[in-house]
C-alpha cells in the first residue's frame, strides 16, 4: 500500500532557492554560487585535515590497487581494498605541544578474502565482534580481530548494498538487523545476523530499483532511479518525497539521528527528512556534485571532486572548504569523521567548540557564535555548558558595546548574568576606592578602559555613560546586584551627577547602598550640596544635612537645585525625631519668616509634639516671634482643642492687641471688621475657657461694642449685651443671632426667654424710635414660635392693627392648636396603654393558683410555707424573696418575661 504525500518542509526563502536551481538553468546555479560565495566570506576554522593511513601501509608498490571503503570501530581502522583484501588497523590518537592532533595506524593484519572482485563495503558488529564484508555481491561475516570468516561459513547472498539498522526493532542483544539491496529487481530483505548464522526477516517490493539504503527501526529511507521515499516496511505505506535523477548524479542517504536522514537533493541542497517525511531543519548548499557527506553536530560535510566543504546546520552558511582532491569515501564512526582517496586515509579532526566559538568572537561574528555555542548544548554536560555559555554571552555582550549596540549588549549582559562590576570597571573611577573587584581572568575583552574603547570620542563616551545609568538603574533591584550593590549605587551616584542627571535626587531618597566616604567626596567636587546633604541624611547625619542646606540659604555656598530649599529645611525639621537638632535651628527659622518657620511645630506630629516638645517651652521660645506666637497658639487652640485656660486667654489677648492697634478712628456699627477681629469674635463666641472678667476690663472703654456684648453673655448679663447690640449698635440682626447663639443647646424655654427679653427692649419705655417699632414686628412675625403669645400680647401697644401682627397671630393660632392636639393624641394613646394593663391584670385575676407544700420555687426549688407568693405570667410561682432577688441580681434564671 503507497501513499503519496506532498514534500513541502522548508521556509519559503528554501523553496525559491529549490525552483531557482532545478527549472532555471543556468541563472539558477549562479544564484546557489552567490549564495556559497556569501558564505565562504563567513569562514570558520571548524575542522583540520590530518593524515592516518599513507599509501605505502596499504600497497607498498602496487599501482593498480586503490582504496575501496573504510570502516571505523574504536580503535580498529578496516580497509578494504580492490583486489579484495581487508586490512586492520590501530588508531591511535595523540596530541601535540600546539594543540594540534596526529594520528599513528599501526598496522594488525590484512587477509584476502578470495574474491577476485574489490571490496564493496565494511561494517563492524562491535555487539557480536564480527566484520560484515560486501564483496561479489555476497556479505560476508568475519572475526573483527582475525579477519577469519565465521566456521558456520554464513553469508548473505543476492545483495547490491547494505545498511545496519542503528535502531533496531528486534530488542534481541545478540544480532544486529540488516537491510540489504537485492540483485532481484525492486526488492529489499531485512535479515537478523548472529554471530555465526542470518536469518531473513522480510522481503519489500519497491516502486522502483533501489540504488541506496538507510534503516532507521522499521523506516527506510531509499534512493530509487528517479526519487527519494521513506518506506515503512512493517506497514507497507510508502511516502514520496522529492524527485532524483540517478543518471545525473550519484545518490547520498545517510542515517544522521533517531528517524532523520540526510539526502543529497536537487539543485545542489543536501536535504533532511524525518520518517514522517517532512523536514525539521532548513537545507544546506553544497555542491552539485557532492560523492559523500557525514554529520558531526553541529556541521554538515561534503565531499565533492576538488573540495571538503563544512556547513552550519544551525544557520545553514558554509563556515570552512578545505581542498581535498579525488576524494571519494567520506563517513562518520561515532563522531570520528574520515575522508578517503583510493591511496590514503584521512582524518578531519574538529576543533573544539569553544574554540571555534572564541574564534568567531573574536572576528566579531557575534551571532554566529552564539548559535553555535546553543548548538553545542546537546553535547555538553549540563553543569559545564551553563558556565561556558554564560561566559561566551558576556563576551558577547562586551563586543556589541563596543559598537554601540546597546540593547543587544544589555540583553547579553543580563542573559549572561553579568558581574556588572566588570561594566563598571571599564569607566574610570566610578568604583568605589574600597572595591575589592578584580576582572575576570581570562578577561572578557580587550578594553583597558572607556577611554580606549571609545578612542577619546566625548560624544561616544556620553552615550556609554548613558547607557550604563539606564542599565545599573534596571538591575540595581534584581539578584544581579547581589552582594555588590554598593558598588553599583555608588557608581550610580556619580553618573547622575556627573551628568546633572534627575534622577540623583530619586536615589537619594529612597532605599540605597551609597558609599559615604566616596560618595560624599563626589558630590562636593560637583558643588551638589543638597543632594549631598540628602546623602548625609540617609547616613543618619542630619545635624551635618541641615548645617549644609543653610549655608546655601545664608548664600555661604552656592547650590541652585532647589529655590524652596527654606520651606524644604522647615518641613525636615517638622518630621525630625531629633529635638536638639529642633531647637538649634528654630531661631534660624523664625527669623527667616516667623508664619512659615513656626511650622517646625505646629505641624509636627501630634504624638511627638506631647512626648518631645513641651507648649510653654515653645511659647517661651517664639515671645520674641509675635506671629509665630499667634499661630502657634491657634494651634493649640483650634487644632489640637488644648482645654488650657492660659493659652485661650492668651491668644485672646494677643488678638486684642492685634485689634486695637489696627483698629481705625471708626467705631460703632460702621466700622470695618478686620480678620483679626473676626479671629477674636469667633474665640469669645465658642470658648469657654479663657478669664472673661479680665477681658472685660481690657475692653472697657475700647470701642469694641460686639466684643462687649459677647463678653456679657458669657456671663449671662443678656439684658446688658441685647442694650449694646440694639442701641449702641443698632444692629438687629446681631441682636437676634445672640439669642440663637446663647440659647444653643438650652431647652426651649431658655431660648423664649431670650426673644421675650429682646422683644421688651425694642417696646421698652424710651423705646419710641421707628426702627425700633419694625424690629419688633419683624421679630414676632418671622420667629412666631418662639414666643409665649400671651406674654406678646400684654406687652404690644394698643394702636397696632391686627394685619400689622397677621403673620405673628397666625403662628401663635397654629401652635396653639398643634399643640392642643398633640396633647390630645398623647393622652389618647395613654389611655390605650393603660386599658390594655388594665386588661392583663383582669386576666390574672381570673385564674385561680393551686398552691400546697409540695409545690416547689421555680427559682430555689424550696417548698412554699405560707399562702405568700409571686406568679409570673408563664405560670411560675416563686417565693416573694426569690422574685425580689431575681430583680437585683439580673444573672439568677427567670421564669417569666413579666410578673
């Protein structure tokens, strides 16, 4: 059963190339030429050509023997040659002083197998210690050491060629599975070989002649007369996979993992296939006449007429050609790549990878060498790949600073886990001079420092040093700055200043590791004085801090940083914990503006302010600051509500003082009220606290009329305070929000009071003045209900109309009745109430209580002695002292809710 599936593995870009080559002709070859010619230009020196068996160890003198296939074991190097001999050799490996390797064959035996045909091929069964010769179309199985075929004398017959199945599906240890190209037409067998017998397994019909064979556990993958497939031979399904012409060129399958092959393609592309018959790797370019190739990761080989060409299977360029004429074998045994001539053996030794790497990055090929380096993972150990890779990413990194490349090297750096140190010591003096930091050995780079990295070029040098500020900000909070974030914050520290940079000040004020001593010599050399006073406060040095901020204010030295540097000192002494430093600097601040600097207290935290800092000390303190003094006593006052009489009475003082010695030639009504005045009204008005007699006498004679009568009030003298406000003042409104003002809080007749009393003094004897009239008319008619009406009406004039007194008379009518029937509805409900007791008692009465000596307390469980008891509405009787105690002692239980 076949199936034909469509090939299509590669990238786009792969499949121009494909069509470029197979249909266009000429233009295409020059477009694969190009494209080797590109590569080339990228050459790496991946491997050396060493010699292993020259021609005179082969055929001494005999011209017309050539060299037929090669086969590799170990040690054991087998030959096999065209007048059918096989030969045995010993390799052995040595290394030279340079580095460089050699290689010595030591010569065992050589036995003729007795054919006069060449030998076709060898393949070592190291597991049964056998050699399988192909030779005039018949495998042979030989002793590995002696070269004697096995004494059962088995063979396969009938076979072309012949691939062993390095993944065998048999699972028995003693054979090895074989697959052969029969002479029959179109026919593969795969056959089990023992030590010394072969066993046929299965026998595959092909679409086509087979020409070349690779197994992989029940896959094969073959090389028919004008295509490639992948065969299963378990299942039968075949899978096309791309066309061959075997007339044009010679095939190549070869077997290079677990299911993946590699095939010589069209076009000059050396192709892998896995046996689901699509491609994981993009192809590699060879040449279009290409006899052999082999894989040793992360390369491709190939080998044509005139060249060993090397290919990256990791970005698909060829890195190294190597001339190698009339070369015709070339395989790979267990890593070990040989290359033959018909005269001689070869072996390419790869150098070692991170040599090759430390070569690339030395060209400065930085992208070839890290894919190289991800490719080499697979070969390495874990452990000792992590610290290789990290190194050659940091070399890496150092390389595209070099140029500038600033993301790519910030991306290399962190990847690599960059000691930043090593970034840090190519500038000149930012680390700190107690830095034990030496560079890495080998060193990572060539750069003595940033100025030889950079030539002297100040503008390339800025930008390194803005790079370095943008990357030691980045990782300063990340575990790279583990262990050395001294170093770092320091460094940090003078970029920023260095560069004026915003960023200083950010740094300073939140968490850091800044070095005092360098740091502090830093910031002087640059004349940054706040930020150096901000640096001597994270170092709990504030007392030297704030010394430094008022030498810049006093203009002793010179910092423009900040232009509120003054408000900034007042508000670090507000929030210091340190009260020596308070008061040392609390002269300094009142004197340079007493209503800003009085704030190192006023806003001081409430909690520290009554442990640490006492009001009479600080009042003692700003007597010389008359403005301070004010505000620190509104603090007191007003914010902090200090129940003191000393301080309500002085703050009143002060605002009195204030008062009259603003207060203008006006006075009475018509005089302006200034802020202070208001500040004073508001104080006497809502304390209670400050002397009100000792007021009272400063006041006398003052002109302060208002201050007076709230003073009066105070001392409930209303009908003295309503006297001032209605006829010194002629202030009526006034006089009526006094009585608002002292009625607040009282019962309702204490306010009635107040309006009946200011109601007799505007129809009081003397009292004939109009206004006085309308005042009293607009009393009654907009406060009705705050007045008795009868108590009114004795005391109105007999020529007042009825309709001057409507609004009032209405009122007093409304709340008359409202609150006849209010009463009314109140006593209503009572009457309920009490019907319904009334109703309860009756019920009780009613029932009739049993009650002998056996009936027991519900509370004391102690019989009755007397006809005396309590009865709850439950039913429970109780004893009269058990209920008496119960409603003293609320915890005891109760057996009713209601007696």
């Amino acid at each position: 059963m076949r199936s034909r599936i469509t090939f299509c593995p590669f990238f786009c870009e792969i499949r121009v190339i494909f069509f470029l080559c197979e249909f266009s002709g000429p233009s295409g070859r020059v477009f694969v030429r190009r494209v080797r010619s590109a590569a080339d230009m990228m050459s790496t020196k991946a491997f050396t050509l060493v010699p292993a068996v020259e021609r005179d160890q082969l055929m001494g003198d005999r011209e017309r023997v050539s060299l037929e296939c090669v086969e590799c074991c170990g040690r054991n190097l087998y030959v096999g040659t065209s007048d059918c001999f096989v030969y045995h050799f010993l390799l052995e490996e040595k290394t030279v002083p340079g580095g460089s390797a050699t290689f010595t064959a030591t010569k065992q035996l050589h036995r003729h197998l007795g054919f006069k045909k060449p030998v076709n091929e060898l393949r070592a069964a190291s597991a049964l210690h056998r050699l399988l010769v192909l030779c005039d179309g018949s495998i042979t199985l030989v002793h590995m050491l002696s070269l004697e075929p096995v004494p059962s004398g088995a063979r396969i017959k009938g076979a072309t060629a012949f691939a062993l199945n390095e993944n065998p599906v048999s699972g028995d240890p003693f054979c090895v599975e074989v697959c052969i190209i029969s002479i029959k037409r179109r026919t593969i067998q795969v056959f089990l070989v023992y030590e010394d017998r072969v066993q046929i397994v299965r026998e595959v019909s092909t679409p086509e002649q087979p020409l070349a064979v690779a197994v992989d556990g029940h896959f094969l993958c073959l090389a028919l007369t004008t295509q490639y497939i992948i065969l299963n031979y378990s299942t039968g399904v075949a899978q096309d996979l791309f066309p061959f012409c075997s007339e044009e060129k010679r095939p190549i399958v070869k077997r290079i993992g677990r299911q993946e092959f590699l095939l010589a393609g069209p076009g000059g592309l050396g192709m892998f296939a896995t046996v689901a018959g699509i491609s994981q790797r993009a192809p590699v370019h060879w040449s279009e006449n290409v006899v052999g190739a082999a894989v040793c990761f992360p390369y491709v080989i190939a080998l044509d007429s005139e060249f060993i060409t090397v290919h990256s299977m990791l970005d698909q360029q060829q890195k190294q050609t190597l001339p190698f004429k009339e070369g015709h074998i070339l395989q790979d045994f267990e890593g070990r790549v040989i290359v033959a001539t018909s005269k001689g053996v070869y072996v390419l030794v790869p150098l070692p990878l991170e040599k090759q790497i430390q070569d690339l990055l030395a060209s400065r090929r930085v992208e070839e060498a890290l894919v190289l380096a991800k490719g080499a993972r697979r070969n390495i150990p874990k452990e000792k790949f992590q610290v290789m890779y990290r190194r050659i990413l940091q070399q890496a990194g150092f390389i595209q600073f070099a140029q500038l490349q600033f993301l790519e090297a910030k991306e290399l750096f962190r990847s690599g886990q960059l000691d930043v140190r090593e970034l840090i010591s190519l500038y000149p003096f930012l680390l700190p001079t107690s830095s034990s930091f030496t560079r890495s050995h080998p060193p990572l780079h060539e750069f003595a420092d940033l100025n030889q990295l950079t030539q002297g070029d100040q503008e390339k040098v800025a930008k390194c040093k803005r790079f370095l500020m943008s990357y030691l900000n980045e990782v300063r909070s990340t575990e790279v700055a583990n262990g050395y974030k001294e170093d770092i914050d320091t460094a940090l520290l003078k970029l920023y200043t260095e560069a004026d940079h915003d960023s200083l000040l950010d740094l300073l004020v939140t968490e850091n590791f800044c070095l005092l001593t360098d740091s502090a010599a830093w910031l002087e050399k640059h004349k940054k004085y706040f930020a150096l006073g901000l640096l001597y406060h994270y170092n709990h040095q504030d007392a030297a801090a704030v010394q430094l901020w008022v030498s810049i204010v006093n203009g002793d030295i010179h910092d423009s940083t900040r232009s509120d540097l003054y408000e900034y000192i007042v508000d670090f002494l507000t929030y210091s914990l340190d009260p020596d430093l308070v008061w040392q600097y609390a002269d300094w601040v009142l004197q340079k503006n007493p209503e800003v600097g009085v704030q190192v207290f006023t806003k001081r935290p409430v909690d520290e302010q009554q442990s640490r800092f006492n009001p009479d000390d600080i009042i003692s303190c700003l007597k010389k600051y008359p403005q301070a003094l004010v505000k620190y006593l509104e603090h007191l006052v007003m914010d902090r509500r200090l129940q003191k009489e000393e301080y309500h009475t002085h703050l009143a003082v002060l605002y009195l003082d204030e008062v009259l010695q603003q207060r203008p030639s006006a006075s009475g009504k018509d005089a302006e009220v200034t802020e202070t005045q208001a500040k004073l009204r508001r104080l006497l008005q809502k304390s209670d606290l400050y002397r009100v007699h000792f007021l009272l006498d400063r006041i006398q004679d003052a002109g302060l009329p208002m201050e007076s009568a709230i003073l009066h009030g105070k001392l409930e003298q209303h009908e003295e305070a309503l006297h001032i406000l209605v006829h010194e003042l002629a202030d009526f409104p006034a006089a009526e929000d006094y009585c608002l003002w002292r009625s607040e809080g009282r019962a309702p007749p204490y306010r009635r009071r107040l309006f009946q009393l200011l109601l007799a003094i505007y129809l009081g004897p003397g009292s004939s003045a109009p206004e006085l009239a309308v005042a009293a008319v607009d009393l009654l008619n907009r406060r009705a209900a705050e007045f008795d009406a009868a108590r009114v009406l004795q005391l109105l004039p007999g020529t007042w109309s009825v309709q001057l007194l409507c609004p009032f008379l209405m009122g007093a009518m409304r709340a008359s009745v409202h609150a006849r029937r209010t009463t009314q509805v109140a006593m209503g409900l009572a009457k309920s109430e009490n019907l319904i007791y009334k109703y309860d008692k009756m019920k009780l009465k009613g029932s009739s209580v049993r009650l002998s000596d056996k009936k027991l307390c519900q509370m004391c469980q102690n019989p009755f002695c007397e006809p005396v008891f309590v009865r709850y509405p439950s039913g429970g009787l109780v004893h009269t002292h058990c209920a008496a105690g119960r409603h003293t002692n609320p915890s005891s239980p109760s057996p009713g809710a209601r007696t």
